[in-house]
C-alpha cells in the first residue's frame, strides 16, 4: 500500500511541476508580453541575401546586436524621434531588430518579430522621423566599422519597408 501511495504522490508532483513549467511565461527576460500574432519570415520585410560576405562585414550576429542596440539608443535619445520611442518595449525591439538584420542579411536567424506594417500602426511615423531613423542607423554601422558599400546593401532592403512605416 505505501509503494502505490509513494508513486500516487510522485506522480502528482511529477503534473504539478510539469503544469508550473508548461504555465510559465515565454516572454524574454526583460521584455513585455505582446498580443499574439504568426510569426513568418515575411514578417521581415524583406527576403534574405545569398552573399555570406555581406554578413560576415558586419561582424555577424553579434555586431548585429550591436548596431541594433546603437540605433535603439541612438533614437531615444534624438530629439527629432524620441516621442516615436517613448513606450516602446526596448528589449524586444533591440533583440528583434538583430533578427531582422541578420535575417536579411543571410545569416540564418529566424526573424520572430510582427511585420512592418503591424508594428507601426498609429504611430504617425513622417518621412522625415524615417529618414531620421536611417541616419541613426547610419552612423551605427560606421560606428561597427561596416564599410560604406556593404551599409547600401542593407538599406537597399530596408528601404521599401519605409511604404508600410510611413503613415503621414
């Protein structure tokens, strides 16, 4: 009888863990949770290069991050777009912005971000707070020391991106 009860309660504590794990929050450390939505790799806005070359000159994943994280900072602290900024979830707008980028540029990450029209609903976004965003983006790639040439690389993809981004 003790044997049964003894694998009765392990059992039960066996689903208990198993339910607090299964009920856990996937939301990255540090990031706020967000409607659901399907993820794709057209949520990117762009399909990726070929070129492993243009990946590899911006230092891969990890420059990647770096310059995302640099234009994050970058616009939250520009006076011409830090409104567009001011509620926005940053570690999760860094982390995916490195997907993106990496992404379209051909180095295999999975983009898991909404797409591009999505994103920017009702933000009022101008052509010039977008044309702001780029510089920034700009002086972060310079900053990563990706050559100028290789930087156009990836604009050339982002670029159309600014239909679905500009609201006004």
């Amino acid at each position: 009888m003790k044997t049964v009860k003894a694998l009765v309660q392990a059992g039960v504590a066996c689903m208990l863990v198993a339910g607090a794990a299964f009920a856990q929050d996937t939301t990255p450390a540090g990031e706020k949770p967000v409607d659901p939505y399907t993820q794709s790799p057209a949520n990117a806005g762009a399909a990726p290069l070929s070129d492993p070359a243009t990946f590899q000159a911006f230092h891969g994943k990890e420059g990647l991050a770096r310059i995302a994280s640099d234009l994050v900072d970058r616009s939250i602290a520009d006076p011409r777009i830090k409104e567009i900024f001011a509620t926005t979830d940053v570690p999760r707008l860094k982390r995916t912005l490195t997907e993106q980028f990496c992404y379209v540029l051909g180095g295999g990450c999975v983009y898991t971000g909404r797409d591009m029209a999505a994103v920017h609903k009702d933000m009022g976004v101008t052509n010039k707070d977008f044309n702001a965003l780029v510089e920034n983006l700009q002086w972060a790639m310079d900053k990563e020391g990706v050559p100028f040439a290789v930087q156009n690389k990836l604009l050339a993809k982002l670029a159309p991106m600014q239909r679905k981004v500009v609201e006004r």
